[in-house]
C-alpha cells in the first residue's frame, strides 16, 4: 500500500468522523448546546474539537517531518536554514540583552515578575529589529534596483 492511498483512507475517515460529529451538533441543536454548556457539560462539542486538534497534530507532524527530510537531503538548503535560525537567535539574544524587567502590577491584581517582564520587552523589542531589520533589506533592494537601471 503506497502512501497516497494511506493519505486518502486518512482523510477520508477522518472526514466521514468530522461529519459525524457536526451531525451530532445540529441535531442537539443551539440550545441545549448552551444549556449544557451552562451547567459545565461540553460533551457534544469535545469530539469535533479534539478531532480537529488531532487533525492540527497530524499536519504539522507532517510538515516538520517532511521539511527536515527536504533539508538533510540538500545541503545549501541546510546551510541556508542553519544560517537563518543563526541570524534569528543573534536578532532574538541582542533583545533580550536590551530588555530589563522590573515587577509589574497586572489590573487582576497579580503581579508580572520581573522576569516574566524582561520576557515580555524581549518580545517586542524583537518585533521592532525585526520590522527594522525587514524595511532596511526592502529599501536597500529598491534603492540597488534604481541605482542599477
């Protein structure tokens, strides 16, 4: 059995259970849906959810799987993808080296600690170099494509 035929058993089951599931739900209907929901009973709507986060795992298992294997087999690609998570982790420790923390009050009355506050800046200081970082190569590709014509 060659993996195309694998691939359309799969969807195939795992779509006749999708519709299965939604079944289920429009036949309960609206609400006694939220009547139970109400009560903490979320019995109808757990199977299409889990169904789909099977389906979430499924794909990107898949797609992890499949882009290492794309990548060990070519070795520029390796090359240019280790070199690209090499320059993203530069990018990611230069904003956590400029972040500070200090405890914060949240509006629940908790309090963010001051590491969970550097975490935070490190976040959004990492967005700005990375936005500056993305203009910067745009211009400099428009100005080279002007200045060569």
């Amino acid at each position: 059995m060659n993996i195309q035929k694998i691939t359309t058993y799969t969807v195939a089951a795992l779509g006749v259970l999708g519709a299965i599931f939604l079944v289920i739900i429009v036949g309960k209907g609206d609400d006694a849906i939220e009547m139970s929901a109400m009560q903490g009973d979320f019995s109808s709507i757990t199977p299409i959810i889990l169904l789909a986060q099977i389906i979430l795992a499924i794909t990107i298992l898949i797609t992890v799987v499949f882009s290492v294997k794309n990548l060990a087999s070519d070795k520029e690609k390796l090359k240019s993808s280790l070199m690209s998570i090499g320059a993203f982790l530069v990018v990611l420790i230069a904003a956590f080296i400029f972040s500070s923390g200090e405890e914060t009050p949240m509006q629940d009355g908790a309090v963010l600690s001051a590491n969970g506050a550097r975490l935070v800046e490190t976040g959004i200081k990492m967005f700005y170099f990375l936005t500056v970082i993305a203009i910067a190569a745009m211009s400099y590709g428009s100005v080279r494509k002007l200045i060569n014509k």
